[in-house]
C-alpha cells in the first residue's frame, strides 16, 4: 500500500470511527506483521427467490455503471483505498451498481464474475457457472441507517438475475456485526467461517460450516 493511499485509509477511519477505533487499527494493522488472526464468514443468497425489492431513499438514483463514469470510478476509488486503480479493471469483469445523489456517489455495490479476490483471506478462487461474489459494499456515512444498503443489494440481485446468475457470495468479518446484519436482512444464508492466521509468512486457513443464526 503507498503512503499516499495509507493515508487516506487513516483519514477515512478517523471520519467513521473516530480516534480511539483508528489507533487500535493502526495498532492492530503493525502488529499483523508478526502475527495476524481473523474469522471470515461467508454466505449466499439463492437468486431464484422472490423478495420484495427495497426501494432508494429519496433523492437517491441507483444505476449500473460502467467504465467510462470517470467521477463515478473516482468517488469508489476515494471510498475505499484497496479499490484504487482497480475498479476498472473490475467493470470489465464483472458489475457494479451505484447510488448517486445528484453527481456524487452515496454508495456502490461491486460484483465479480469467474474468479474473485478475498484480501482478508489472501486468496484468490474460481467460481462455478451461475456463480457471483459481492466483492464490496459501502456505502458513505452520512447515508448509513437510510435503507441504502437494502436497495443496493435488491438492485443487483435484479440485475444478476436478469443475467442468468442463480447465486450470489459473500463474506465479510464475524466481528462486523451490522454487515451481517444487513446480509441476513436481504435473505443471505450464512455457509461457513474461515480462520485465517498467518505467523510471520506462514499462512494458514482452516474452514467450518455454520449453521444459520441472525447475528
């Protein structure tokens, strides 16, 4: 990661969580240089179910975009550091729906196709046929609590499925309570957790199936 890039990491932290949450990532992050430990959950949504779709709050447009939106691909980049200089490559790859308000994206829903990334986990997979994988959801502060996140995730479900997609995956840390609260709200199912350690550069995974529990 450049400096210009952790930087902006540390700012965004501080905007969201504050200084004391920022410092004890920063602690976390320097530490994880000689040991690192994390649980990863992982789940899927059936895309042949019915549900009701969520709708935008108001002011709020959702659209497809494509690699040619420069803001668009700017705004992502800026919300989230492990994005940046990336998101093009992934529009041609895979599929992204964004929430504008006015000029400005409020949030985005990234979604790979055939092989995905997990950089909590250090890995990379294939996926089967009909397969998608949620690669990342944000959506800005001041638009939390809206309903944004429901209507982003309704969105591109229509979408997947309008494409022939039957499933879509997704994970996110056990210790990210309100990601998998909202996963569960839209009809995830939870599948497994994924222990990953790694000892200097020894890296280690070790899988689980989970039954399914609301967070």
């Amino acid at each position: 990661m450049s400096i210009a890039i952790a930087i902006r990491k540390v700012q965004r932290n501080l905007n969201d969580y504050g200084i004391g949450e920022t410092l004890r990532k920063v602690v976390a992050s320097l530490a994880g240089k000689v040991y690192l430990e994390r649980t990863y959950r992982i789940y899927r949504r059936d895309l042949r179910t019915e549900q009701p779709a969520g709708e935008a709050p108001p002011g709020i447009e959702l659209r497809v975009i494509a690699a040619d939106d420069e803001q668009a691909v700017r705004d992502i980049e800026t919300m989230e550091e492990w994005l940046q200089g990336a998101v093009k490559d992934r529009l041609s790859k895979g599929l992204c729906v964004a929430a504008f308000d006015g000029e400005r994206v409020a949030g985005f829903n990234v979604i790979a196709f055939e092989e995905i990334t997990i950089p909590l986990l250090n890995m990379t997979r294939r996926l089967r046929p009909g397969q998608a994988w949620s690669e990342q959801i944000t959506v800005a502060k001041e638009y939390r609590k809206s309903g944004l996140a429901t209507a982003l995730r309704h969105r591109i479900f229509t979408e997947l499925k309008q494409r022939g997609y039957r499933s879509l995956y997704g994970g996110t840390l056990l210790t990210n309570i309100a990601s998998l609260k909202s996963a569960n709200k839209v009809g995830f199912r939870f599948l497994a957790d994924v222990r990953y350690r790694k000892v200097l550069h020894q890296e280690y995974r070790t899988y689980r199936r989970v039954s399914h529990v609301a967070p």
